[in-house]
C-alpha cells in the first residue's frame, strides 16, 4: 500500500506539475467558478496547488485564499505574477482551518479523492462548511468512477509518446477499499521516473451524502464545465452544494 501524506503529491509532482497535468479545460473552469462565486465573492480553493485556476480568478478581481498540503506547490505558485498575493495556508485540507468566511469555496480536478479514506472526505465537507458563510458555495470537480478498462482490476495505458519519450500509467483497483493505486512511468533520454499516486474514489451519489452530513445542500450537478447534463454516460460531474441561509 502507498504511504501518501497531505505533502506528497506535491514533493512528486511540483518540479513538472504545469507541463504534465493541464486538463485543457482552465478556461472554461474559471468562468464558470466566477459566474457562479458572483462579484466581489470572497473565494477559497482547496488544493490550490500552483495557481492553474486561482491566479486567473485573481486576475478578474477576486479576493482568493487557498489551503495547500505541499509547501513545494505553493513555492511554484510564490514564483508566478501575482502568486505571492494569494494567502495560502499549508496543511490538510480535511482539517486545516485559514481566517475568515468565504462566498465560495471549490475542489477540481479529482483532488477531493487524494484523500485516501472516507473519513478523511467527510471531514473535509466538514471543515469547508465551517469555512462557508450563510448561503455559500462548495463546487466539487471529480470523475465518475470507470472501470470498462480494468481487467482483472488492472489497467495499463499509453499517454504520451515523442520522438525521445515515453509516459504511461499503471493501475491497480481495490474495490473493497474504493482506491486505486497509480503509477505514471516517464521514461526520456535522462533515464525513467516513477510518480506514483494514491486515489479512493467515491461515487456521485456517496459525495452527495458527505455534503449532506456537512449540512450541504446538493444545488446543481453537471457533466462538464459548460454545463452540460449530467447523464449515465458522464465521465465526470461538476457539483455545486449550498450552505443554508
């Protein structure tokens, strides 16, 4: 089993993280979070790693914070325009508290299920439903579980091919536990990098339970960033969930 802290992704991750995990959808993620935060909305992101959404969102005039488990993410995020203007606190985003009460807080790009165990996941509704005010909201990004590629709860694939590189990715599928354990292989003329990552998924309708045990309120739920319906062939959802009045 990997041994993964609220830090290790980023010890992993941070030196190559831009060049190696853009999602292609940043755009059309910050325009929807300002739509929805509203003007002059006070924001918080969890995981907010390197800035890929809160510097945009800085950059339309948003107050932003941000909660980061790996102070070598928020180093890259210190060395880009405007990074250092962004509060951030490191520690764990299931308990960490940061001064104030946000409009709108969000979590993209699957990061809710770096979280390893499911009391680590409600504990973190939990702790961003302290952080709301009255009438605040929580949006969640992650995929919908798939395992049409398993077999033998294993999978392997090709992800990037050059002329002097190779990146692909194993991985193992606990169903009992809901995790998938990941290894990302890099291989180049310089030798081979293993990146290794930890996931326990959960389904939509199990993350709805955890907002509601917050005391969230399940909003709107959508199968991309431009809206689109969320149906039984969604490969991901995006969810909006609201603190009470």
């Amino acid at each position: 089993m990997l041994d993964f802290r609220p830090d290790t992704f980023g010890t992993l991750n941070a030196d190559d993280y831009d060049a190696l995990h853009d999602p292609g959808t940043t755009e059309e993620s910050v325009a929807l979070i300002a739509e929805l935060a509203g003007p002059d909305a006070g924001l918080l992101e969890l995981a907010i790693g390197t800035g890929r959404i809160a510097l945009p969102l800085k950059q339309r005039g948003f107050d932003i914070s941000g909660i980061e488990g790996s102070p070598d993410m928020v180093d890259v995020l210190r060395g880009k325009p405007c990074g250092a203007d962004i509060p951030v606190v490191i520690g764990d985003m299931a308990d960490c508290r940061i001064a104030g009460e946000y409009d709108f807080a969000f979590l993209v790009f699957n990061t809710l299920f770096n979280l390893t165990s499911q009391d680590a996941q409600l504990r973190c509704f939990a702790n961003v439903a302290r952080h709301l005010a009255p009438g605040g909201g929580f949006l969640v990004e992650t995929f919908v579980p798939d395992f049409s590629a398993f077999q033998d709860h294993q999978s392997l694939r090709t992800m990037r091919i050059g002329m002097g590189s190779l990146l692909f990715e194993a991985k193992l599928h606990d169903p009992v536990h809901q995790r998938i354990d990941y290894q990302r292989v890099r291989m180049t003329g310089n030798g081979t990098k293993l990146t290794p990552l930890q996931m326990r998924y959960a389904w939509p309708q199990e993350i709805d339970l955890m907002a509601k045990l917050a005391g969230l309120e399940l909003e709107n739920r959508w199968g991309g960033w431009t809206k689109e319906p969320f149906t039984r062939d969604s490969r991901m959802h995006v969810s909006l969930y609201r603190k009470p009045a």
